[in-house]
C-alpha cells in the first residue's frame, strides 16, 4: 500500500519545542469523526472501524511520539483534532470542483507553490485525482483557544491512501503507523510503499473435531 503523507507547519507551530517520550506534550483531543466528501459509492464497503477503537489506537501511537493526553496533574497545552474518512474528486464537465480540496489532501499548500514539473509533481497530480481514505491531524495552542478565544494552527498533517483496493478498516492502521514519525515535523509531500498493518487480530489454537457429548471421551490434550 502507498501512503501519502503531508505535514505543514505555520510560523507559530515552529516556535513550539517538539515534544519526546522523555520531555512530552500534554493534548486535549477533539474528534470530528467519520466524514465522507465526494463521489465516491461506498454500499459495497465494510462498515468503518468503531470511533472509540480509533481514538484509542490514536492514543497510543501519539504517546509513542510524546503527545499524552493531557490529565489534572498535566493540563494540556495543545489541542489536537482529529477526522477520518474518504475523499474523492468531484468532476463536472471537465470542471474539478474540489481540486484544492485533493490537492491539500495530498500536497499540502503545495497548490500554492509553482512547481518545476518532474515525477513527484506528477504523482501528486494523480493522487489528487483518485478518491482516497484519509486521516487527518490538526494541533493547535490550548491556552489561545481557552483564554483568548483564538485558534492558534501549529501543524497540521495529512496521511492517505488510494480508496480502490483497501477496506477503510485496513487502511486507517496503517496511514496512522506510517504517518506517526511525521507527527509535527514539517514534510514536503511522501509518498511512503509499505505492508498493510491490520487493525487487530485474533490468534487461534489448534483445531479439533469435538467429539459426540454421548460417544467416548476426548482423548487426552483435546478440549
């Protein structure tokens, strides 16, 4: 699976000391959820992963990288806020009605920014232009937002996935375990080739054919 991972920071986000599990930074989570933008027919998928199994798995993956959540004893000094789900160009008449929608997705404001044209350029392109699951990460400064009413934007990062071919639940695993090294660092555009890492699974024993309640016992090491 290709993942595409894009992270931007502002001038604000770059003063900002980068946290360490041994020096970390204490969040307050906002999550927006599931959200489904674009063309895209979706009947045919399994239904997306509970919203509790993602925070959690969030969760984890942030505090890896030093983002904890914050507590009574560690009030937080970020907000992070989170939304998944699927985004698909929208395309009337040759029109691209969400062409700086994609574009963002996976390049960043990069949109923005005059390229040379070259390879990467052109993988860009054509990613903004399939549909795409998608994980985002928004961290902004606690203290603005409390006490001054103020959304501070320290970074935000984007990691993606080609839709067609993947269930969401394999996806979502493996854009947050690829993107989790990125989590505020500035990236131009990745494009990242890696396994797919399963959302849980469940280990099996041995098989055995129980035997009739009424015929003889199991012989011995059976269940």
């Amino acid at each position: 699976m290709r993942v595409d991972v894009v992270v931007e920071m502002t001038e604000a986000g770059k003063k900002v000391a980068h946290p360490t599990p041994a020096k970390p930074a204490y969040y307050f989570p906002l999550s927006a959820g599931f959200s489904a933008d674009g063309d895209v027919m979706t009947f045919f998928q399994r239904p997306p992963p509970d919203s509790a199994e993602i925070e959690s798995l969030l969760a984890k993956t942030l505090a890896d990288q030093g983002y904890l959540l914050a507590t009574k004893a560690h009030p937080p000094s970020l907000i992070l806020m989170f939304r998944w789900g699927y985004m698909a160009p929208i395309i009337i008449d040759d029109l691209f009605v969400n062409e700086g929608q994609m574009w963002e997705l996976v390049g960043g404001k990069t949109i923005d920014t005059p390229w040379p044209i070259g390879p990467r350029k052109l993988e860009v392109v054509e990613s903004a232009r399939t549909a795409r699951w998608y994980m985002t990460v928004v961290a902004a400064d606690y203290n603005d937002w409390k006490y001054h009413h103020k959304a501070t934007k320290l970074w935000h990062e984007s990691m993606s996935t080609e839709l067609w071919g993947h269930y969401f639940d394999e996806a979502l695993p493996t854009l947050i375990a690829n993107g989790a090294a990125s989590f505020g660092r500035e990236t131009g555009p990745q494009m990242i080739q890696a396994p797919v890492v399963p959302m849980g699974h469940v280990v099996v024993g041995t098989p055995y054919l129980r035997p009739d309640p009424t015929g003889p016992a199991a012989p011995a090491g059976g269940r």
